[in-house]
C-alpha cells in the first residue's frame, strides 16, 4: 500500500500542489539568473586600428617582408629614403631631401651671388675676345653674340673687344 502508486489516485492535490510551488520556485530562480547575468560580448581584432602608423626600415627588402593591411609609410634610419607599400604589395621609393627656410638675407645673398657669377662670365668673354687681332696685329672690334656660360644670357657687343684703362683725371694746362 505504501509503494503502490496508485492507492493515492483520489488524493493527488496535495502532491499537485507541491509540484506547481516547485515549478514557480524554478522560474523565479530563472528570472532572477536573467535579470543578474551580464551580457558577454567578445570582440576579435583581426588587424590593427592604427591606420596611421610609420616605420623604419634599413632597405627595400625589409619593406617587402613587412606585411602591411593599408598603405604604409617605411623611412630609412637616416630619414633620406621614403618607401610606400600598399596592400597590394607595391612598393613605391622617394628620395627625401631637407627643405631650409630662407629668409630676405638668405635670397639677397643668392642674388649677389649669380650677380657676382655673371660678371666673371663676361670678364671671361671679354678676355677671350681680347686675344683675337686681324692679319696686320691690330685689334678687331668684333659685333658678336657670347653666351654666358652659367646663366646661357646672350651678350652683345659692338665695341672693340680689348679692354682700354681709362684714367679717371685730366690734366690741367
């Protein structure tokens, strides 16, 4: 009578009773799991963030074996040499130079200085011009076209090629 399950048919509310409390007790235990939960949410970084990033590099082989996700700048130590990769792997060279800022002393010398190159220019037309004389010794004057030789400028002259020292004062009588 104790073990048979079905002497207890008629009486079954009080066991029906205490398995809905159980059940309750279950999905309040289950609300409170869901509303104390955190979410977990993981992230994969795949490739880097720094789109911006530079790099050194001693030749161009080690910038072919660099793997770059975006086109990336590679500067030698000496920063004189510029490589650019880019994702497809190509790779592009540029020679860096200084940029010095000048300032208005800085072009006036410049300036004086192709003045001053100009001038020995025509000096030296001028004394090669010198050397030329006709078949009886005496000097030529000569209408030609010279060239400056640093700044290509066309020079000339319809003057006697020699160079005549003219005292600069008269006698008085």
């Amino acid at each position: 009578m104790y073990n048979n399950p079905y002497a207890n048919i008629y009486n079954t509310q009080p066991s029906l009773d205490r398995i809905n409390e159980q059940i309750n007790q279950l999905e309040n235990m289950k609300k409170q799991m869901q509303n104390n939960t955190p979410a977990i949410n993981q992230t994969f970084q795949l490739a880097p963030t720094n789109n911006h990033t530079m790099r050194y590099a001693d030749t161009i082989d080690d910038v072919s074996k660099e793997m770059v996700y975006f086109d990336t700048p590679f500067f030698s130590k000496d920063m004189s040499v510029l490589w650019i990769k880019n994702i497809k792997g190509d790779i592009k060279s540029y020679e860096l130079n200084e940029i010095v800022p000048k300032d208005s002393k800085d072009f006036e010398i410049e300036y004086l200085k192709n003045q001053i190159e100009e001038l020995k220019g025509m000096i030296k037309n001028d004394a090669n011009d010198a050397n030329v004389k006709n078949d009886d010794g005496e000097q030529v004057a000569t209408n030609t076209s010279k060239y400056d030789e640093r700044t290509r400028n066309e020079f000339k002259s319809d003057k006697s090629s020699s160079i005549q020292k003219v005292s600069g004062s008269k006698k008085k009588q």
